[in-house]
C-alpha cells in the first residue's frame, strides 16, 4: 500500500487467491452460495402483480 507515493505496507496478495480458492471449492462439491430470496421477489412480483393504470399524479407543491 502507498500512501503520497510511500510504500506503507507490503504483504502478498491475499484478498483474489482466496476468492478463488473458495470458488474451487464450492465447484468442486457442486454447491453454491448464492442467495436467491431477492430472484424471488422479483419473479413473484412479476407473475402474481398486475398492471392498473391509474389517472397522472400531478404534483402541485
């Protein structure tokens, strides 16, 4: 890390190589950590809401 182009720290990169390991790991026992409750929301939003229209909401403030 520099800071007004002084080194402050050096450390190897630690942040990828972990993201990736990981990634590895989820591939190989097949799984995952997504979190598909918001995909949800919107899908029900899509196939159970309807359209209504309505008359222009003008506003006067």
């Amino acid at each position: 890390m520099f800071i007004d182009d002084r080194l402050e720290h050096e450390a190897p990169e630690q942040e990828y190589p972990g993201l990736y390991a990981r990634f590895a790991e989820l591939v190989a026992r097949c799984e995952s950590e997504v979190d598909v409750a918001p995909l949800r929301h919107v899908a029900d939003a899509f196939l159970l809401g309807r359209r209504e229209t309505v008359a222009p909401f003008h506003d006067e403030s």
